[in-house]
C-alpha cells in the first residue's frame, strides 16, 4: 500500500472526532498473495465499503489507482458517498461528487 502512513494518520483522526474507520488490509511488504487470497481479501474489502456511511478516498497528490477506482464505483454504485482527502475526483474519473 503506497500511502500506508497516510491512511494511519488520517484514521487516528477520524477515530479521535468520533468516527468508526474501516481501513483496507495492510499487509507487510513484499508478501505474496495467491490469486484466491487476493480475490478473498478483494471481496471482504468492497463488502465493507457497502457497509460505510461514506468513502474517504486517500488520493495523496491526486493519486487514484486501478483498485481505487473500482472501490469508488462500488461504493456509488450502492450509494455511498465518496470523498477524496486532496483531490476532487477526477484523477479518478469520478466528474463532480456534489455535497457530501
């Protein structure tokens, strides 16, 4: 996970305000995953996605992977709004995201 020590800080502040946070899995570098594995892993994060009362996309210099941007669209497509910490969203391919 590329910003690992941004997603820790900005999840110590959420909680400190009073948020519950739902982090992705952090694994240590470099560890192998096998192909079920990572579809395991995959499928039990999207399925917290579905659960949150909003996404909070870490797009630290406007940067929005391949994963992101699928997570984003799950996460609309169930009607979760979805946030970026730096950016608007289009790095994304996400156009205007509207009030929150």
């Amino acid at each position: 996970m590329r910003f690992r020590d941004t997603f820790v800080r900005v999840a110590a502040e959420l909680t400190r305000a009073g948020h519950t946070v739902l982090l992705p899995t952090f694994l240590e570098p470099g560890a192998e995953l096998g192909a079920d594995n990572r579809a395991r892993l995959g499928r039990a994060h999207l399925a917290r996605v579905a659960t949150a009362d909003e996404v909070l996309v870490v797009d630290v210099g406007g940067h929005v992977g391949e994963s992101t941007r699928r997570e984003i669209a799950h996460a609309r497509s169930r009607g979760v709004p979805v946030r970026f910490l730096e950016g608007d969203g289009r790095s994304a391919g996400a156009g205007s995201l509207g009030a929150t």
